[in-house]
C-alpha cells in the first residue's frame, strides 16, 4: 500500500445536516441559558455553563496535548490523523475565552466560587470570618485565580497556534524545520503542562468546595480531560470515514484508538479509586465530606459515573476486534464522552448546591439544552476548522509509515 492510492489534497466540506445540525445546537443552547436566567435559576444556569465551557476547554487543550505526544514519541502510526487534534487545538483560544468568561462573571454575580469569594470571610471582624479560607487567601483571591487562568489558557492556546502553524507550513515548504520546531516545543508544552493542568483543575473545579482538597484530584482531572479528547477523535475520525473521507485509514488505526481509550479508561478509574480509598479509609471528616454528599444526594450519579467510564470501556474494548470495529468504537466514544459529562456533573454541582439537587440543581432542560448548545459550538467550530486545509499532513516525516500502518 501506498501514498499513490490516495489523494493527499483530500478537503472536508463543512456542508449539508451536519452544519445545520450544529448550528440549530448552537441556537438551542442560548435558548436554554436564557431561559436559566429569565426563569431565576441563576446559579443553576452557571453551574452548567461551568460544566460545558469546562469540558470543551479540556478537550480542546487534550487536542494540543495530542500533537505533543506524538511529536515527543516520534509517532509514526498518527502522522495521518493529525488534522483531527490540529482542529481541536485550532479551536481552543474560542474555548478559552468562553470559559474565562464564565468564570468572570460566575465570580463577578457570587453565582460561582462563593465558599471562598464571598463578603466577610476573611475579615476576622465579620461574623462570615473563615479561619481556613482566610489561610488560603494568599492563592484564592480574585486577582491572582483569574492571572492563572489567562497565563495556563493563554500558553496552551499559544502553542497550540504555532504547533498547526507549523504543519500548515510543512505542507507549503517540505522539508524538517517545521517538524523539529514542532519537537522542540512540543518538548517544553509537556513539561509545562504537566506541572500546570493540576493547578487548572484545583483552581476551576475543586476550589467550588474551598474547605476540602485532595492531592490527587488534579491527576484525576487530566485523565478524564485526556480519555475525553481520545473518544472525541475517535468520534471526529470514524464518523469521517463513514462518510467517504480519509479512505487511507485502516483498522490498526482505529486499534490504536481504542488501545489508547481502554488503557487510559483503566488509569482513570485507578486514580478515582485511590483518591476514593484513601479517603475512605483516613475517615477525616473533613475529607469525608466531599463523598458524604455525592453518596447522599447524588447517588444515581454517582454510580453511573464509574458505569459509563470504567465498565463500559473495559468490557467493550477489552477484546482485540472490538477495538478494530468502527461502530463499537464509535459507540464506546460516545459513552466514554457522556460518561465524562457525568463524571463533570458530580464534581461540579454538588460543590455549587450544598444540600443537593433539593437545594436547586437537578437534571432537566437546562442540563440538556446547555449540553446541546456546546455539541453544538464544538461541532460548529472544529469542523470549521477541519475545513480549512487538507485532510492529510502529506509533508509529514512519517507519513508513509502511517499509510502503512498494520497491527
């Protein structure tokens, strides 16, 4: 097999259901936030608004996050699927602005983050005085919390610019240099995000509960950022080969996927478990409470959250020729995606509405339109960008490896 096969200037046209499809999604999605807001569940729209600007970041960020992996491993299988991360990563600065929005004005109405940017905690004079939020004050003030946002989005959208720049280039001109800029920087990204997505997560999800923390919960958020982004190319690729686009893809390449997706399911579960467990086992109250009202009020949740992101994953991908199949994969994506959106809800609602889904949070059309409205943009945004330029990077170092790829 080789590259005479097969046209190297493929284009994806971003035409037909699929455009109309994403922009009525779009469309549905304000529909939902204004009801939230016209109807005065203020904090409830918020909280979903978190939620999916969250999400969409995540993937968006584990999209340049793929790029430098296989770029740092001097990847040879991917080199004929990187469009697909390129898009994602292409859409992260519209991501970024969305959710530091969110987060502004969740902070600026006291609809997010109020157990820790609330009025009096840290006056020793207020009756609201919080000895143990008044000790964090030095990392959770307003000022500082939002400069780590801008710096840690800012510099993930930066790289994630030049890393496609770079390829978009390559096409042009042939030749190395594109490549090993793209290995060098690829090289500090890592190392960068690595230290940075911890502090992102601790900073936009767990501080809704200020009182407790765990070490831990950082790492858990990376997984699920990073097995999200896996299913969602997983899902961007399949569905295009289903539909007649990029025929040099084969089903070693869909292996691969799925070997990524089972094995990073499993390091998802281990690390939700292992904070679960020692957590269990300390018997802190402090640290007890976190699951005390997951256990208490969201339950269903709960439960469904290891169902859909451990079980499914390992009982659907477990087997070598499930992981070749386009529609198993593509049905354990999906699962692994909405799977991820539970896991969100679980972390995110019980920290906004402390006595449950009584208090005001709950499932219903403001979960489900929201969810909709970012498909939508998502949908809107990356196809876009896939439209762009051609489906194949055919001045890729390792291009014929790829189109020749066989497990």
């Amino acid at each position: 097999m080789g590259t005479h096969h097969y046209n190297l200037s493929e284009q994806f046209e971003f035409t037909g259901k699929v455009k109309i499809l994403s922009i009525v999604g779009i469309f549905v999605g304000a529909a939902a936030i204004a009801f939230g807001f016209l109807s005065g569940a203020h904090e409830r729209t918020f909280a979903n608004l978190l939620l999916m600007a969250y999400y969409f970041a995540c993937v968006c960020m584990s999209g340049a996050f793929f790029l430098a992996v296989q770029f740092v491993a001097q990847a040879g299988w991917s080199a004929s699927i990187l469009r697909i991360p390129q898009a994602m990563a292409k859409t992260l600065p519209i991501a970024v602005v969305i959710l530091i929005a969110v987060i502004g004005l969740g902070l600026y109405t006291h609809n997010l983050y109020h157990h820790w940017h609330a009025d009096g905690l840290t006056d020793p004079n207020s009756p609201n005085y919080d000895q143990l939020i008044a000790g964090k004050s030095v990392f959770l003030n307003v000022p500082f919390f939002l400069a780590r946002q801008f710096i840690f989005l800012g510099s993930y959208s930066i790289f994630a610019y030049f890393v496609t720049k770079w390829s978009y280039n390559e096409d042009l001109t042939g030749g190395l240099e594109s490549y090993r800029k793209s290995f060098k920087y690829s090289c500090i990204f890592l190392v960068v995000y690595g230290f940075t997505t911890p502090v992102f997560a601790f900073d936009t999800i767990m501080s809704l509960e200020a009182h407790w923390f765990s070490t831990m919960f950082g790492w858990y958020n990376f997984a699920a950022m990073w097995v999200s982004s896996l299913a969602t190319i997983a899902v961007i690729l399949i569905l295009l080969r289903k539909a007649g686009y990029m025929s040099w893809i084969n089903n070693s390449h869909l292996h691969n996927l799925g070997q990524f997706i089972f094995g990073f399911s499993i390091f998802w579960t281990y690390v939700w478990f292992a904070q679960f467990l020692l957590i269990y086992y300390a018997n802190m109250s402090e640290e007890t409470v976190y699951f005390y009202k997951r256990f208490n009020n969201y339950e269903f949740w709960f439960y469904l959250n290891l169902v859909m992101n451990f079980l499914s994953p390992l009982l659907l991908l477990m087997d070598r020729d499930n992981k070749r199949s386009e529609n198993i994969l593509l049905a354990v994506s999906i699962i692994v995606l909405c799977g991820h959106w539970v896991d969100y809800y679980q972390m995110i609602m019980p920290g906004i509405f402390e006595f449950g889904p009584k208090s005001g949070s709950g499932f219903g059309i403001l979960e489900i339109g929201i969810a909709l409205g970012f498909v939508g943009l998502f949908t809107f945004t990356v196809l876009s960008a896939l439209s762009k330029k051609p489906l194949l990077a055919k001045n890729h170092p390792f291009l014929q490896e790829s189109l020749n790829h066989h497990l």
